[in-house]
C-alpha cells in the first residue's frame, strides 16, 4: 500500500489525540477520585450507585431518627422510673398512716397531697418540648383550657366542691389523648413509641384517683368531715387505706410492666440503628467499590499512557524528516 | 534527421515540462484536503515512412489522469454521514449529561430522597417549626432543581434548533454550489483536464461536506453532472438545487377546564422539508444518518417535553417524574391537616402547584403551593384534627421513598437511576459507536489516501526522471542545433 503523506500524518494526529484523551481520564481519575466521571463511564453502576446512595440517605436519616427516640425513650424510662417510686413511696406513707395518730396522719396525708403534685408534674414532663404522656396532643397551644382547668398542660389537679366521694373535691384533669405516635424506623417497618396514658395512670387515671382517694381517707373522717387531731380511724378507714394501699401497689406493678415494655422498645431499637449502621457500612462500601477510582491502577495507567506518549511523540517527529529531497542537489 | 529531429526534441521538451508541471502541482497539493495527484501518460507521435524505414517523431502527453475513485468516495460519503451522526449524538447526550448533573451527590433523585426523609424526622418531631420550614426548603429545592433542568432542557432544545437551522442553511449551500458546479461541467465541454480535475476533486469535497449533514445518494449524468438524492428526494438535479427549510408545525392542547389558555405549553415539532414553488410542502425528507437525522431525532424525541412517540424522551421522562412526584405528594396532603386545623375535614391542601383538575405538572411548571410556602404551620402532617402529635400523614409522605408504583410500576429511584443509566447507556453507544465509524473512515481513508493521495518521495523521483528527461530533449536540441550550424558553415 501507499504511504502518503496525509495518511502518515492523520495517522500520527489521531494517536497523540487519543493518547492525551486517556491522560487527561485518568488524571481526572486521580484528582477527583472517582472513576466515573460521565453517565456514559459506566451506566450500569451509575444505577447501581444512585440506588446505593439514596437508600444510604435514608438509613442516614433513620438512624438520626432513632437515636432521637432513644434519647427520648429514655426520657420516658426515667420519669416511670421516677412514678412507680413516688407511687412506692406514697404506699409506704399509707401504710405508715395506719399505724400513726392522727395528727401525723395530717401530716402523711400533705405528703400524700405532695406526691401526687410530683407525680402530675412527671406526668406532664417533655422532650424537646414535646409531652411524654398525653398521646397525639404533644404540645401546649393544642390545649384549650376549660373552667376549671386553667393551664395548657396535659395533666392538671384541679379542686372542686367536695362531695361525699370525694370530699377533698381534688380531681386530676386529662387533656391529651390515647392516640399512639409512631414513627418510620426502617423502610417498611414501624414502631410505637408513646405510653398512652390509659396503660400508665389507668383508663379513668386511676393512678390519681387512688392517691386521692388516700388523701380523702387520711384527711377526711367516713362522714365527709376534716379529720382534726381527737378523729380516731374507723375499721372503714382502714379498709379504705388497706385497699387503697393495694390499689397503688397494683399499680405500680402496671407501670413497672410498661416500663419494661418501654425498655423493649429501646432495645428493638438499639438492635435496629446497630443493623442500620452495619447496612450503611456495607452499602458504602460497596458504592465506594464501584465509584472511587483505584489509585494504584489509574497511577499505572497514567505512568503507561505517558510513556506511550513520549515514545508517539519521539516516533512522530521522525515522521518525513528525511525524503528524497534531502538528498537532490 | 536535422528539422524533424528539432521538432522531435521540441515535442520532447513541451512533454517532459509538462511532466515537471504535474509533478510540481502535486507537491504543491500534497496536503490539500480532498486533493487527487495526477499522473501524466505519454504516447508517441505518429512515425514517418523516411529512407524506407519507419521513424518515431517523438512524445506526445496522451491524457493527465486523476487517481479518484467513485467506490472509495461513495464509501467515505456512508461513513462520514453515519459518523456525523454519531458525533452530533454525542454531543447533544453530553450535553444532558451535564444538565442532569450526574454522576454527582447532588442530582435531583438525591434531593428527593432527602426531601422525602425529613418526612421521618418530622413524624418525630412535629411540633418543631424549624423542622418543617427545613422541609419546605428541601421542597424548594426539589423544585428548583426540575426547574432547572427543564429550563436547561428546553435551552438544549432551542439550540438544536439553531443547529438544525444552521445546518439547513449550510446544506442549501452546498447544493447550489453543487448544481453550479454541474452547470460548469455541462456549460463548457471545453475545459482543460487540469480544470476539470480540479471541479471533480471540489465537487468531490462538497459532497463529502453534504454528507456530512445527511446520508446522500448521487448519481451520474452523462455530461459529467451528477445528481443528489436525500432520503430519495432529489436535492440537485443537474444544475438545479432545491432549497430545503425547517418546517415547524404547532399542536395546541385543549385548556383544561379553569386553565389559563395562555399557560398551555404548545407542542412543536420539526421537519426537513422541500417546498414547490406555491409554498406547498412537496416532500418531508427523512434522513437516516447525518447531522440532520441525529438532530431531528433529538430535537423531536430526546428533547421534547411532550413527545408522544414512545420512544426514548428525556424531558418527556423528566416531565412525567414532576407530575407523578407532585400528584403523589398532593394525594397525601390533600388529606391532612396542618397545626392549626381543627375542622372535621381537611383543609384539601395541595403541597405542590399547578393544582388545575386535569393539569399535570411539569418540570418547568412545578412550584410549592404559595399558601404553605411561607407557613410551615400549614404543613399537613396529621390525619386527625387538633393532633399534632398525629404524623400519620408525614410517615406516609416519608413512605413514598419506597413506593413500588411510585411511577410506572417502580419507585422514584428505579424510575431515575432508570433514566440516567438509559442516558448514559445510548451516550456510550453513541460514543462507541462514534469511535468504530472513525475507525472505519480512517481506514477507508488511508486507502483512498493509497490511491489518490502524493507521495512526495514517489514525486522526488518523478521530478528527477521529467528533469532528466527535460535535460536529455535540451541536448537533443543541443545537438541537433550543433549539427545544423556545423551543416550551415560547410557552406561556407
């Protein structure tokens, strides 16, 4: 075949081209780290790595989500924890009170009236200014208050008028709800993460109910009346106090169960963000297998793909350096 | 001998210069693009009966022939065409790729997901209104971005229409210069060879450029003309060119009831056409390969944001992605209540706009509904009244990350890693198909090269031997010239 001088030059043109295209790749290879640098690089694990990185976003954001709840989980097994004692400690009042005269029965009857407002006050505790205990209705502005409630909180003592049942005429007002609140902990699966206030305090608030009901037996006589320092308990008072003490005891084993129940729910969720991390860990892995360049290779490639350079450039410029011409005088 | 000999040697040196004369011209072409050499071939000159013997009169140039050939040049056309083709795919591909931003950690799908997944955190924390003025923003970006790549789209679209008018305009061009050509060939039967030549090896260049805008098919005359066909419709006919244009043509949609007429995105489509002298369009040409099939292609398909053709569409895709990501937003939204709501039914509040019964979003339409954009309060997150703490609304809008049916029987991710892997799939065949074409017309190249292309050594040699000669017919006159005065003198 003919070698003329177009073909000798095209030729030569066209692989100093290609030779510095796959420089300048792998120079990019190097300097961004990544080995796909265009869609067309590598399609397949261009899809394979948009699937990766948004599944990796969203575990991201689980395991933000269930390090919050975790935290607040611990919110609520601190306040139960915090209840079931002061609940213990009211029982322990109680059955001090039959066994004491009655001006110490006064007394027990004030520490009583104590516990209850500390048990309220847990009851109403919150997390990041959200409330533990009162269902969906997790904020103050979703409270409106009606006579004789006065406050926006979600458990509140309010007096009454006493009545035979109920002569301290002591009540303990719910606002919120029993609605669960939920979150998303995994991509299909979801978790429960309220108390609803119906297991914890009692359909009907039991858990109140029943310290007042103690207050009403250590304060007021069976007649409804304030008991003064002579006021002698009856066999019915101490009924009362007996079944009131066993009320509470109950109850308390009622919380303690979901405070278990609570402590479950942190561990399934503990299991769950340690599998989440482990998943994350193998995902990134993974998309880093298939997007980050390997720098060995692309450092060898760049070393061949110079040194071809070098040798097309030195071949090249012998390219017709010598011709006939050379030689006519 | 004597006058017959100086006229032998005068034919000599007028055919060995002539010899020098190509030779030089091939040089001096060596390296002009679309240049044949040519090569002179000799014959010789009728001998006279003298002395009973036949004698030679010496050297006549028969013809100065060209080194082109029809197959190679037909050959190259084809290839140049489907290269064009190719090259001006991956143009236009390389182009998306860099307007959808991808490979990168800030494409369109990865802001979704986040937009989605603050969804998450907000069934934890409803109560927060940073949270939710953070999902609105993340909104805000969603939009964004499919704003963006549609307006980049439709920008793409707009410049290959330019291209389309560009190379239309070039194409026209090239054929009057075609047909003035074939008017030269057939006007002046009595061109020099070396003029003709060099009108062959033009119009030669002139139909590799045409070819480059679209597959051709040329045909012989007689006279020397030649005619070209596109996709079957003649374009020249001998030594008239046909003026091709870009027609448009406009379908308007039906309004939907309470649209806006004027908000209706028409859909125009475009097509290579040739015209009568009435106006009339006479034919619609089709080609397969050059730079009108891949621009037409994509002007009409690729980046059309309406197309109906089922083939592969980038915008169309980009667009349908807007309308199933803002109806499957809305659908959940529609059923919530915000912060504030306490009524026994839900405020019906759309997330994202247009919100017209039988409009669908597109890329470039989509928007967060004005009366949420600026109250997080609103945010319909709950599906109970009066119960912030109620998120069931916000764990479905999180949900939606895994929604198979999402849209067309996938989830968002599928259906988006779907769409790039594609763009990038018919990117690399593009390219690679690009780069086997250079390969197959470099090759077809050098053997055309082989064939008509200079050789400057085979020139030196060529020189030295019409030198020589020149130099030898010289002496022969020389000589002759010697004899005759020496014969002159002998009278003397």
């Amino acid at each position: 075949m003919r070698v003329t001088i177009s073909s000798q030059y095209s030729g030569f043109n066209r692989n100093i081209n290609d030779l510095q295209e796959k420089i300048n790749i792998e120079n990019r290879k190097i300097t961004t780290g990544k080995k796909i640098q265009e869609l067309s690089d590598a399609p397949e694990d261009v899809v394979d790595i948009k699937r990766f990185a948004a599944k990796i976003i969203q575990n991201e954001k689980y395991l933000d989500v269930l390090g919050e709840t975790v935290i607040e989980l611990q919110a609520v097994d601190e306040t139960l924890f915090n209840i079931t004692e002061l609940m213990n400690q009211a029982r322990q009042k109680a059955i001090d009170a039959s066994n004491s005269d009655a001006n110490a029965v006064i007394m027990i009857s004030e520490y009583i009236k104590g516990y209850l407002e500390d048990i309220v006050k847990i009851a109403n505790s919150d997390n990041g200014g959200k409330f533990l205990y009162s269902g969906t209705v997790t904020t103050s502005n979703q409270i409106t208050p009606i006579d004789p409630s006065s406050q926006r909180l979600p458990y509140e003592i309010v007096k009454e008028e006493g009545t035979a049942e109920n002569p301290s005429g002591l009540r303990v007002v719910f606002h919120g709800n029993n609605e669960d609140r939920i979150i998303n902990k995994s991509s299909s699966d979801d978790e429960v993460i309220s108390q609803k206030s119906s297991d914890i305090f009692g359909e009907n608030g039991e858990v109140f109910n029943s310290l007042i009901e103690l207050i009403n037996s250590l304060s007021y006589t069976t007649d409804g009346e304030l008991r003064n320092a002579d006021s002698k308990f009856t066999i019915q008072d101490m009924a009362n106090i007996n079944k009131t003490q066993q009320d509470l005891a109950n109850q308390s084993k009622n919380i303690d169960m979901f405070t278990s129940r609570s402590g479950a729910v942190l561990n399934r969720l503990e299991d769950y963000k340690f599998n989440l991390t482990n998943e994350n860990v193998r995902m990134k892995t993974y998309r880093s297998y298939k997007e980050d360049t390997d720098v060995a290779e692309s450092v060898l490639n760049l070393k061949r793909e110079e040194t071809a350079l070098q040798y097309a450039l030195q071949v090249g410029a012998r390219i017709n350096t010598v011709s006939l011409f050379d030689f006519l005088r | 001998m004597g006058l017959s000999a100086l006229e032998t040697g005068k034919r000599a040196l007028i055919a060995q210069r002539f010899g020098l004369d190509v030779t030089s011209n091939n040089i001096a072409n060596a390296n002009t693009e679309g240049y044949s050499r040519r090569a002179v071939s000799y014959s010789q000159s009728e001998s006279l009966y003298t002395a009973g013997n036949f004698i030679g009169t010496g050297v006549l140039v028969q013809k100065m022939r060209s080194f082109r050939e029809d197959f190679f040049d037909r050959e190259v056309r084809n290839t140049f065409a489907r290269q064009s083709a190719f090259l001006q795919d991956e143009k236009t591909l390389e182009r998306i790729e860099v307007i959808m931003s991808e490979p990168t950690e800030s494409g369109l799908n990865d802001d979704i997901t986040k937009f989605f997944t603050i969804f998450d955190e907000l069934a934890l924390k409803p109560e927060s209104l940073g949270l939710r003025d953070h999902a609105l923003s993340l909104a805000q970006t969603v939009v964004d971005k499919f704003n963006r790549i549609g307006q980049q789209l439709k920008d793409a679209r707009q410049e290959v229409k330019k291209e389309l008018d560009d190379i239309t305009g070039n194409t026209n061009r090239l054929t009057r210069e075609i047909a003035n050509l074939n008017l030269a060939f057939s006007a002046n039967k009595s061109l020099s060879t070396d003029q003709s030549q060099t009108m062959f090896d033009t119009r030669a260049i002139r139909l590799e450029e045409l070819s480059l805008n679209s597959d051709i098919t040329v045909s012989n005359n007689e006279d020397g003309t030649v005619n070209v066909a596109m996709n079957g419709i003649n374009v020249v006919t001998r030594n008239i060119a046909t003026e091709l244009e870009i027609a448009e043509e406009i379908a308007i949609p039906l309004p939907a009831p309470g649209q806006d007429p004027n908000e209706i995105e028409s859909e125009t489509s475009y097509k290579l056409v040739k015209r009568g002298s009435d106006g009339r369009i006479l034919n619609t040409i089709e080609p397969d390969n050059g730079k009108f099939a891949s621009l037409l292609k994509n002007i009409n398909i690729t980046l059309d944001g309406q197309d109906t053709t089922g083939e592969f569409s980038v915008f169309t895709k980009i667009n349908q992605f807007a309308a199933k990501f803002v109806e499957n937003v809305n659908d959940l939204t529609m059923q919530g209540y915000g912060m504030d709501d306490n009524g026994e039914t839900p405020p019906g509040l759309n997330f994202f706009e247009p919100n017209i019964e039988g409009v669908k979003a597109t890329a470039l339409t989509i928007a967060i509904n004005k009366d949420l954009k600026n109250n997080p309060r609103k945010l319909p997150l709950s599906d109970m009244p009066g119960t912030v703490g109620n998120t069931a609304i916000a764990r479905k809008i999180a949900r939606l990350a895994n929604k198979f049916d999402f849209i067309e029987d996938s989830t968002y991710t599928e259906f988006y890693s779907d769409l790039i892997g594609k763009i990038g799939s018919i990117s690399q065949e593009a390219k690679k198909s690009r780069e086997t074409t250079d390969l197959i017309t470099d090759q077809l190249s050098n053997q055309r090269d082989a064939i008509m292309g200079v050789n400057l050594d085979e020139e030196a040699i060529n020189l030295i031997k019409f030198q020589q000669s020149f130099q030898a017919a010289s002496r022969v006159v020389n000589s002759v010239d010697e004899i005759l005065r020496t014969i002159i003198n002998l009278g003397l």
